[in-house]
C-alpha cells in the first residue's frame, strides 16, 4: 500500500512539472508560432493583395474586436499615407471553411484584392479559387460593402467551372468581409492614423 502512494505522489509530481513545462513552453513560443502562421499560411495572400506598400503589412498590423472576436488587420502604407488594410474573412465551401483574406482601399471603399488562405476543396477543381488570379480578379475595383453572389444565383460573379459550391463560399466570404469592414469601419481609420509616416 506504501509503496502504492509513493508511486502515485511521484507521479503527480512529474505529470505537474511536465504540464507545466508544456504551458511554459506553448506561452513562449505563441507569438513565433502565430508569425510563422501569418508569414506561411496567409502572408503569401496579404503581400500580394497589398503588393508594392512601403512597409511589411505582416509586421504593420493592428487587431479590434468585433463584439467577441479578436480580428487582425493588416496595413498597407503608399506614398507615406496608410490607406489600405487587409483582413480575414471566411466562406463555406464544399469541403469546409475557406480562409480568405480581403483588401480594401479605406479611402475608397473599394476591394483592392481577394485572396484564399486555407480551403479543404478538391484539388484541381475547387483549389483553383486559391490559384486562379483571374477568379479572384473579379472582385478587385468593386464596392467592399455589396453582397456578392455566383451569376447561377443571380450574382456579378463568374463561378469557377465545375466549382460553384465553391465560388459561392468565396463570394459569401468577401460579402462577409464587407460586413466586417462597415462595422468597423472608423475603428480602422483610427488605428490606420498611427501607420502614416
């Protein structure tokens, strides 16, 4: 029985101490992880959208909550003047959530860009919305806050052959972002202020 507790106490001891390493470990390292995250994954799609800037947008960000999300936000700074931003947004597709991330000209109000970060969609066909420059082209010089929807719908949208479930989701997607950006809307030209050089 003794023996029993003692090798039930050091148990515990070393499963505290390892825990406890592991939360140390994950806290030291969550702001590395989440830039590798946004320089990997979507910085490929925020460099793009907002190609040509003065600054590094992946460095240059900001984050608002919109009621109890935390959204990053990312600043694209031209001629000294930071005047457009690109942020996260998502759609359903027929595989899953597509990541996006939208660009938007603050001072126009205007997509300056679209592009898809993650998406689950079928290789070759639904995964063209993240490699055809020409789908997602579509959107660019566009209004940020109208609703966008696939022409079979009704829409001003040329779906990807073969993959309408998935232009569909894009489109959900980018009218979603649109939502965001009006709701927060002067929160981000606040934030912007501190970027102009």
């Amino acid at each position: 029985m003794r023996e029993m507790l003692k090798m039930v106490i050091v148990l515990l001891i070393l499963s505290s101490l390892s825990g406890g390493l592991l939360a140390a470990v994950k806290n030291g390292t969550k702001e590395r992880i989440e830039y590798q995250q946004l320089k990997f994954v979507k910085g490929p799609a925020i460099l793009n959208i907002l190609e040509g800037a003065e600054n590094d947008p992946i460095v240059d960000r900001f984050k608002l909550m919109d009621g109890d999300v935390e959204r990053s936000f990312f600043v694209g700074v031209y001629d000294g003047s930071a005047s457009r931003v690109a942020f996260e947004s998502q759609g359903r597709g027929y595989g899953g959530d597509i990541g996006l991330v939208v660009g938007a000209d603050v001072k126009t109000d205007t997509i300056i860009g679209v592009g898809v970060t993650t998406h689950s969609e079928t290789p070759g066909v639904g995964s063209k919305a993240k490699s055809d420059p020409s789908f997602s082209a579509q959107f660019e010089g566009r209004a940020v806050t109208d609703t966008y929807q696939v022409k079979p719908d009704g829409g001003q949208i040329d779906a990807i052959s073969g993959a309408t479930i998935t232009s569909r989701g894009v489109s959900a997607g980018v009218t979603s972002a649109g939502a965001i950006y009006q709701r927060l809307k002067d929160q981000i030209a606040a934030e912007m202020q501190q970027f102009d050089k």
